[in-house]
C-alpha cells in the first residue's frame, strides 16, 4: 500500500489529502467538476480514491493530462478560439486569472460597451441598477448638524 501523503503539491496549490482526487482538483484555480472528472477517465485514475494515496507517477499524469489537454473535447475548454493564438486552450492558475485581467483592459482600451461599464464599475451584463449594485457608490441623506442644546429658561 503506497504511503499516505497529508499534503499534496500539484499545479502550484496546495491540495489537501483527505480528498477524493475529482473533489481535489477542483481546488486548483481553472478545474471545474467536469474537467476533472474529465481528467480522471482520460488518465484512468480512480475518482473515488484519496489524492493522498495517489502515487508519484499517477499526479504525473494528472499534471501532463491538465497541462496539454489534447484528448478532451472542445467544449470543456476555458479559453474557445484564444484571441492571441485563434486555438482552444484551458488556462490554470495565475495564467487565467492574468488572461482575463489583459481582457477586460482589451475592452476597456476599445471603449466598448462592456469595457465602459467594466470602467465605471456597474454590471456589464443587462441588470438593473436601480436596487442591486449600490454598495460604496451612493452618499446617503446627510443629518443635519448637532447644535448644542440651549439652557431651559422657564419656570421650575
């Protein structure tokens, strides 16, 4: 039986290894749960087993399988027709998360409706703005100031 390891080191993040190894995938920023049930029949790894059980070849694979995804079908891709390249390809980690920055400057740069809105920090998508969105943007009804309170003259 291979030694258990209570922390894994797979894709730079940290995967605990009490996790069932479809369960841990989706750790990693970019995996969703069909990916990496994805994932696991291509490698043929067991979905249901521990990722702290898997051995050094096997999270190997997993890596190699998540890195070059050739195997998989279009659809599961995150990034269709890539702007740069005109391919399907699946980003993880840091690199989705500096692909999507260096798109929404992209639409902001063409001044586009959606880069406009993105800009001016209201949502892009067709909400409405009217109850939703509010927080931070819009000063509330001001109280008028405190006066010091005038010495009672009267009878006792």
């Amino acid at each position: 039986m291979e030694e258990f390891k209570h922390i894994i080191r797979l894709l730079d993040t940290d995967i605990n290894g009490n996790l069932k190894v479809q369960q841990a995938l989706t750790k990693v920023h970019g995996i969703s749960h069909m990916f990496s049930n994805a994932v696991c029949n291509v490698t043929g790894v067991d979905k249901s087993k521990k990722i702290g059980y898997l051995s050094d070849e096997d999270l190997k694979k997993i890596q190699l399988v998540v890195s070059s995804p050739s195997e998989m079908p279009s659809w599961i891709f995150n990034r269709k027709k890539d702007r740069g390249t005109g391919k399907n390809i699946h980003l993880i980690g840091s690199d989705l998360k500096f692909g999507k920055d260096t798109d929404i400057k992209h639409l902001r740069k063409m001044k586009c409706y959606r880069g406009v809105r993105h800009s001016l920090g209201l949502p892009m998508r067709g909400q409405r703005t009217r109850s939703n969105f509010r927080q931070g943007k819009t000063v509330g009804v001001k109280k008028k100031s405190l006066k010091p309170a005038k010495p009672a003259t009267g009878k006792k």
